[in-house]
C-alpha cells in the first residue's frame, strides 16, 4: 500500500503559495500571483484547487490572547475513568462546545488529553475548572499546568 504525501499534488509554486499564505493569508491574489511569480488568475486557479483539495482549512485572523484579555494560558491533562466508544464520544463532544478549550489532543502517555485553554483570570480558570470541566462524567485525573512565559507559538508548517 502506498504512502500519501503531499507530494503527489503540490510542485514547488504550490509550495510558495502556501507559504505566503500561511505568512498572511489576507495579501490580495495579485499580490500572491507577484510573489510566486504567477499571472493572478493562474494563481487564483491555484489556490482554488488547495481549497478544494483540503490543503487550506480555512481563513482565520489570530488574534492577540493578552490584547484581548486573556492573561491565563494553561495546559490541563485529563485522564478518563472508563474508555469506552460512547464515553469518548461525549467527552469530546463536550469539549467541543467549550470555548475556553483552544485546543485538544488525544495523547499517549499517562493521560487521555491535553487541553490548550486560555481564561482571562485566575477565578475565571477556576469557574472553567470547577463548572465546566469537573463535572463532566468519568473524569478520572485533571492537572493543570499554568503557562508562565509562552516561547514560541505559531501557526506555520514548515514547507521545506
């Protein structure tokens, strides 16, 4: 059985165009098509067809955490008591609805999840904690690790 890589349907002008885009995803098509060295219509077919292969995702602007309030960046482990498909499925369809959770992954290790999760303050991280996430059934183990300096954090792929 092959392997897919994204080799099969991008070239090296795909690969610019990704490039620009995940660096500013608001520069005008024109703009683009002279960065890639592209007529604009080929470069807007171009991006067309990365949409619709699912090479972009979406459009989005980041925005600044601190700027808008949100002081408290922490990761939180949970482990589940019971593992089974139905559980699962609610767990995570809970998280889903919770705007606090940035981000969740299913991880190896001691724990089931980790959870990004940004709050404006420390008693707004407790009410997360204690009315939202304790609640929810078959928790086993919640930790939760304050961020104190964020290093690095991005959104870019590296294309090379």
């Amino acid at each position: 059985m092959k392997q897919y890589s994204y080799e099969d349907d991008l070239d090296e002008v795909d690969l610019a165009i990704l490039r620009e885009l995940q660096a500013d995803s608001s520069v005008s098509n024109v703009e683009l098509a002279r960065r890639v060295n592209l007529s604009p219509p080929a470069t807007h077919t171009r991006v067309k067809r990365l949409e619709q292969l699912g090479y972009i995702r979406q459009y989005a602007a980041l925005l600044h955490r601190e700027k808008m309030g949100y002081d408290m960046l922490c990761f939180i482990t949970v482990s589940l008591q019971i593992h089974q498909p139905e559980i699962v499925a609610s767990f995570r369809e809970a998280i889903g609805q919770m705007p606090e959770v940035l981000e969740c992954h299913h991880v190896t290790g001691d724990y089931d999840y980790i959870l990004k999760v940004a709050t404006r303050n420390r008693q707004d991280l407790q009410r997360f904690l204690m009315d939202k996430l304790t609640p929810l059934p078959n928790i086993a183990h919640i930790h939760t690790r304050l961020v104190l300096t964020e290093v690095k954090s991005t959104t870019v792929l590296p294309l090379d």
